[in-house]
C-alpha cells in the first residue's frame, strides 16, 4: 500500500510505505541494545606497516583486507583485556560475563531481495586465528548466498515484529549464548568510501569503526611527514567498563597495527599493565 500528500501546501510529494522486510532485524537489534550506554573514543593510525604486510603479501598472490588486520590484532588485544572481552545482562540483578576468548563479528554490506542491508556474522577464537584463517572465512561470507550464510537474519524478515523483537531479546539475555549470537567484540569499516571516522555500537562492550587510510601529516621527531593513516574510533559501553580501560585497548589497538611485523606477520602488544602479550 501506497499513500501520497504532500507537506504544508506546497511541499514535495511523498511516498510512506511499510518498513520492508529486509531491514527487519536492523529493527530488532536496535531495540535490544537501547540499555547500551555508549562512550566513543578515536585515535590515528600509522598503518605503513600493514600496508607494507599487504603488499609483500600480494607478491605471492594473497590479499588481506585491512578488517583481517583489525580482527586478528583486536582479539589478541581483548583476551589480554579481560574486563572489556565482557558482557553484560539484566536490570535488576545485573551480570557480567568474561569470556577467555575472542569472537569477532562483523558487519558486511549485501543486498537482499533488492534492498541493501546490513548483514553481521560472528568469527569466534579469533585470538587463536593466523591472518590467513581470518581473511578466508571473511572471503566465505563475502562470496556466499545470503540465505547461507546469514540465515537467522533472513528468518527474522518472515516474521511478525513483535515476534522477531521478543526472540531475539529472549536468546541474548543467555550470556553464555551471547558470544556466537553477538560476538565479544564487534568491527564495522566504511574505510572503501571517502569516510573518515565511523562511530558505531554494535551491541558488544567494544565496537571498533574503521575510516579510511589517506596520507596525512604526522610528526615524528622534529620533522613533519606524510603517513598512511586511519581513524580508528572505538565504542564503549559504560555499563561495563570506563574511560581509562577503553582507553587502554584502543591504544593497544593501535600499537598492534603499527608494530605489525611485515615479514613474519607476528606482533607483540605492549599492553598498559606492563605485561607483553605474544600473537602469531
């Protein structure tokens, strides 16, 4: 159904319809993190030393996308960070879970039944992941069928609203179930667009948003040079931890990207508690 009007006496027409479908679990997702209380932070960074991994990379033909970087840098980052690899449930009686390992979702861009939508998958042991197991199961979700590889997402369009809003509420208050439903972490990019900073809560304690990478100055030294850098921007729920920790990881973040190793694509973090962490 279709109803047009117009707005005062000589505004545009328009055309209202129904919400479509399609964007069905959007609604439902944004309903179930309304107690989400969001902090954002942002920092810059060198990546020179993933795009040089990249490019040595591409000379024995593989590809990594800069979210691969991300996702396996990140997950070491939030296994070395306990009380922000955390969830959080409940209003009365509030728990947090902390869980020992790290699952990463991420949001893709798809297009279903003509209508472009948002599609998340959840990576899990991300913290146990080479780059290579990262990149491919990035690459299956990018190249399969909608129906395949997100099909919880496409149930939900079937189904009347209250009834999808209700499930999906019901199965994340499971804080045990919340790690593949919702991941540990979550990572979303508009890098491929002239976007430069992207701030997004995707319904875990940590959101991490991806800009793109654009020479701009940076001052090392006493010297100003032109870098590769990205804006990172990171989404806190304060519920769960606070600025000083969000803090912590978004730095760790960074040091990760910039201390990748281009040769052997291992990386120590040097986490703010003093401890070294080790990932290959």
């Amino acid at each position: 159904m279709t109803s047009t009007g117009t707005t005062g006496t000589a505004g545009p027409h328009a055309s209202v319809i129904a919400l479509p479908r399609q964007r069905r679990h959007t609604l439902h997702f944004l309903s179930s993190v309304r107690q989400f209380a969001p902090v954002f932070l942002d920092t810059e960074v060198d990546m020179s030393a993933v795009l040089e991994h990249r490019a040595k990379a591409r000379q024995d033909d593989t590809r990594y996308s800069v979210v691969s970087y991300v996702l396996y840098c990140a997950a070491r980052v939030l296994v070395a960070h306990p009380e922000a690899n955390a969830a959080i449930s409940g209003r009365r009686r509030p728990r947090v879970a902390r869980y020992a390992s790290a699952a990463g979702k991420v949001a893709f861009d798809r297009t279903v039944d003509g209508h472009r939508v948002v599609l998340t998958a959840v990576l899990p042991g991300l913290d146990r992941a080479s780059l290579d197991e990262v990149q491919h199961n990035l690459d299956r979700y990018r190249a399969a069928d909608a129906a395949d590889a997100f099909p919880g997402a496409l149930k939900m369009h079937q189904l009347p609203v209250p009834v999808g809003r209700a499930l999906l509420r019901g199965a994340l208050r499971s804080l045990q179930r919340r790690p593949s439903l919702m991941g540990t972490f979550a990572v979303s990019s508009l890098g491929h667009r002239p976007v430069d900073g992207f701030y997004s809560v995707g319904g875990t304690t940590v959101t991490l948003g991806l800009g793109r990478i654009a020479p701009r100055p940076v001052v090392l030294g006493e010297h100003v040079v032109v870098r590769p850098t990205m804006r990172l921007s990171l989404a806190f729920d304060h519920r769960v931890i606070d600025g000083a920790e969000a803090a912590d990881v978004l730095a760790d973040v960074k040091d990760a990207l910039e201390g990748f190793e281009a040769r052997s694509g291992a990386l120590v973090l040097p986490l703010r508690n003093g401890r070294n962490s080790e990932g290959s």
